[in-house]
C-alpha cells in the first residue's frame, strides 16, 4: 500500500478517535442527555425528551406524545403511559420539546413546582454536611496525582519522540546512509 496513503488512514483514524473519545466523554458526563438530543433533535419535532426526575437522581429518555398520551421507556426499558399530557406541559429545551415528570409519584411536573420526594430541610441539612465535612490533606494521594501526571508526560514525549526518530531512521534508510 502507498505511504501516503496509509498515513492518511492513520492520520484520520487518530482524529476519529479523538472526536469519538470526546463525544462519549461529554455524553456520560451530561447523564446521556447529549445522545438523547441529538435523537430528539433529528426526529424534527416528533419526538421529545423526557427529563425523569426520581429520588436518586436525573436521567434522560425519548418520548412520543400520541393522542394527547406520552408514552417512553424508564430507565428499567419498561414502558410508561401518561394520559394527561396538557400542551402548558410541554418545555422548550435548547430548540427541542421537553417534559418533566417526577417518576416517584408518576405525575408530569409544572413549571414551577416543586417535585414530591423532596424535602427542603432535608437538602439544606445535606448541603450543610457537605460544607462543614472536614477536608481531606493526603500528602500521599498528591505524591500519586503528581506521579502520575509525570509518567503521563514521559509517555507522550516518549511518543514523539520515538515517532520522529522513525521517520528520521527512514528517511535515511531511503537516501541510502543507513541500510
């Protein structure tokens, strides 16, 4: 095969790597919402996210309102039906249609309204703990992030550098220096 064009595969497999790498990155950082709007997005209005508030935290789904009924899949991938879907219901999120519903108490939440299965005094008690909770001074955990960046480093300067060594050595190998 032709050096050109092997580099060339190597070139862009490296930078759809990179993007794929990021791309999924981002996506499990935002919980899935990332994949979830590019779905909702690309159905071009007929489908909507669905922002499934529980107690243990936010996740994202796609629905399909069909006869004022909504119907999507929780995160068990069982079915839910919502029969009173109301046109107030339905958010705008980012240029997509959106709808909030409390998936404890199987009710769609209103804008404004505070969603049942949490309490207020409970939160601030949290929120407190948090704040007050001593700080953790490991000087053994910063010996291991430092050593680990520093290993990091030596990698990729061992990288290019071996990289450009090789090329160096073929492009003698090709003038004829070395054989």
């Amino acid at each position: 095969m032709n050096e050109v064009i092997l580099q060339t595969i190597y070139f862009i497999m490296s930078y759809l790597g990179i993007i794929f790498f990021f791309f999924f990155s981002i996506n499990w950082l935002s919980k899935g919402w990332l994949m979830t709007f590019i779905k909702a997005k690309a159905s071009k209005g007929k489908k909507l996210i669905v922002i499934c508030h529980g107690i243990t935290g936010t996740y994202y789904q796609i629905g399909t309102i069909d006869k004022g009924a909504l119907k999507f899949k929780d995160s068990d991938k069982q079915g839910q039906t919502f029969t009173s879907v109301k046109r107030e219901d339905i958010i705008q999120t980012m240029g997509v249609q959106g709808i909030e519903i409390d998936i404890t108490n199987k009710n769609i939440i209103q804008r404004g309204q505070a969603r049942a299965g949490c309490d207020p005094i409970d939160t601030d008690n949290f929120i407190n703990r948090i704040i007050m909770a001593p700080s953790v001074n490991d000087n053994f955990k910063q010996y291991i992030l430092i050593a680990i960046i520093i290993i990091i480093l030596l990698l990729i300067v061992n990288v290019y550098f071996g990289f450009s060594t090789l090329d160096i050595l073929e492009n003698l190998k090709l003038q004829g220096v070395i054989k």
